[in-house]
C-alpha cells in the first residue's frame, strides 16, 4: 500500500499487529510512523512506556518477538518500533538458510496469535525499488511474507511531488505560481524531505512581506542555480550574446563551478539531438522517448529540451557539442581562466 493508503487505514480502522515499511524516503515515513503512534497512543504519558524501538542489526529477532509477547504493567497499548529489516535475512551459507526459516517461522506463528494491543513495524531503509537493490528488496518482501500489510515509501514520482509540494505550500500560506512550483520542484528533484524543509524556508521569508518569485527561489532554494544555466541555453538559441553573457555573469556571480555548467549544457543539447534525430514533436513525446532509454526529466525540463531543439537545427547542435569539447579541453588546461573560456565559447555560438 501506499503512504496515503496507510493512512487512510490506521483513520478508519484498527492497527494490524504487524506491518512492514519498506524504501528509503524518510519524510513519508516520518509522516507515517508519527501518525501510527498517536493513533495507538493518543496519550503522550503512555508513549515513553508504551513505545520502544529495536534494530535487527544488534537484537535477535526472537528477541523482538518475547518483547511483543510480553505483558505491561504501566499500559495496555504498544508501539514496537523494528529498524534493520533486512538483518535476519540469510547470507549464502547453509546453516544461515536453516537459521532465517526458523525466525520467519517464529514471526508466521506469532502472528497467528499476536498479543493483543501490540503493533509491530518492521522498516527496512537500506534499500530502493530500482536497480540492483530491486531484487534484494523482493527477498525482504519474502522474509516478512507473514505481514500482508507492507507499506511502500518510494521516491515521489513528478506529478505526485509537484502536488506535494503545492498542498504544502498551501498548508503553509504560500502563493506559488505553476512556474514557481515546476522550479521548486524540479531543483530539489522530488524529494519530500528536501521540498518540505525549502517550503519552510520560503514561508519565512514570505512572513516578512517579501514575494516568491522565481529569482528567490533561484537564490534560496539549493541547485536552483541550475536554471540560471537554463536560461543560458535560452540566449543562445535566440543568439542574444548580451543575454548569453549577462546568464554567465549572474553564474560567475553565485560561484556556479564553470566546468560543471558546461556538463550541463551538453546534457542539454545532447537530448535535444536525441529529439531532433528522433523527430520528437513535442515535451510530452520527449518525456516518454527519454523514458524509455533510461533518462527519467521533468515535464518543465521536457519542455526545455523541447525549445533548444525548436531554437536549434541539427547542425547547429551538432556545431554547439564541437564548441563544447573544445571549451572543455580548455577548460583543462595547465592554468585556464574559466570565464574567459566561456565567453569565447558563447561568441562562437553567437557568431
């Protein structure tokens, strides 16, 4: 189940005796943990003998589970809080094997009869839903198959983090415009953690009269210099050289790494050549031809590539990746002035 349908469940019915919380996202699961814990414990004087916590990393899980079996004299409901999920899982050894079925056993028959008032969360952070830690994910599933209730805290998705940074925002008081929004977004690459701890940020700085727009969001909010680099983009395919300078003097200005900006301007037009050869015609057909060769960009970054690609014809790009290599061959040299190389490098496209 989902975040929200977690709790949507823990609302309207009671706690099951178990369940397991899978994925590393901590804001949601922050989210969720604090949630079960006031339904369970509605009083916080029952909360410091009513909640414990243990790690699988240093307590056997037979040791967990008496701990669940035993009775409170001071309370009449409990929390246990079980981090390092994947510890008991079994290694390659024999014996190990032998070992995690008779703990996944111990747990299949404790919850055929679990103590009652008792609610046992097991969390496993250590691994994500892609990539070589799927499969391992899939063995901690297998290990806990006993709890039907697993919770699955993965990275938000794009559209699921721009509305849950516009819901957060409005919590907040705050006016973001969809712009706005995308840049937040988009910068902080959809984490929750990350947008809840800028949102805050920029509540403050809204408490004391002061608008959002997005150059304040571009100053306050980290990696949002990036669209500084954007707008870079934008110039030269206009062949504004005044913009393209003034974009890389406001770079110079915020001590933006210039070799660095320049990986992001080939990443740039190298996907806006994989449009251009692709015939793409639009963001919507960019997002999904990127998608499917493993490269996963925003709808706003989408829509970027899309204008580079309409701004530029393929020679054009094709002459702009030329002027980057060799922008970055100087850029290497024994002692180059950055900027001096970047100048040169925008009068070329300019030119």
């Amino acid at each position: 189940m989902t975040p929200r349908q977690f709790l949507d469940h823990i609302r309207d019915d009671v706690p099951a005796p178990a369940y397991l919380f899978l994925g590393p996202e901590p804001y949601q699961r922050d989210w969720c943990r604090k949630a079960l814990i006031e339904r369970v414990l509605p009083d916080p004087e029952q909360r410091e003998q009513g909640l414990a916590r243990h790690d699988l990393q240093d307590t056997p899980l037979q040791t967990v589970l008496e701990d669940a079996c035993s009775l409170s004299l001071f309370v009449t409901q409990r929390v246990l809080w079980v981090s390092g999920a994947e510890a008991p899982l079994p290694r390659a050894r024999a014996s190990e094997s032998s070992d995690a079925g008779a703990r996944t056993e111990a747990l299949a028959r404790y919850l055929k009869d679990p103590t009652p008032g008792v609610v046992l969360v097991f969390e496993c952070t250590r691994y994500q839903f892609d990539g070589d830690d799927k499969k391992k994910l899939e063995r901690v599933r297998e290990f806990y198959s006993a709890i039907p209730m697993q919770v699955e805290l993965a990275p938000l998705a794009g559209q699921q983090a721009r509305a849950f940074a516009e819901r957060l925002a409005r919590q907040a008081g705050l006016e973001l415009g969809p712009a706005e929004l995308d840049l937040l977004v988009e910068s902080l690459g959809g984490e929750a953690a990350r947008i809840a701890t800028e949102i805050d940020k920029l509540r403050l700085w809204a408490a004391a009269g002061r608008s959002i727009t997005p150059e304040q969001i571009t100053e306050l909010v980290p990696d949002a210099r990036a669209t500084t680099i954007f707008a870079l983009v934008d110039a030269l395919g206009r062949h504004d050289r005044v913009r393209a300078l003034e974009a890389l003097d406001t770079l110079v200005r915020q001590s933006e790494y210039l070799p660095l900006a320049l990986t992001f301007l080939s990443s740039q037009f190298r996907a806006a050549l994989a449009a251009k050869e692709a015939r793409l015609r639009g963001p919507g057909e960019i997002r999904s031809h990127l998608s499917e060769v493993g490269m996963s960009v925003w709808p706003s970054r989408a829509a970027q590539i899309h204008q580079t690609a309409s701004n530029f014809s393929q020679p054009q790009i094709t002459a702009a990746l030329k002027n980057i290599f060799r922008a970055d061959y100087a850029l290497r040299d024994a002692r180059p002035d950055d900027r001096v190389v970047m100048e040169d490098f925008i009068l070329r496209l300019t030119s």
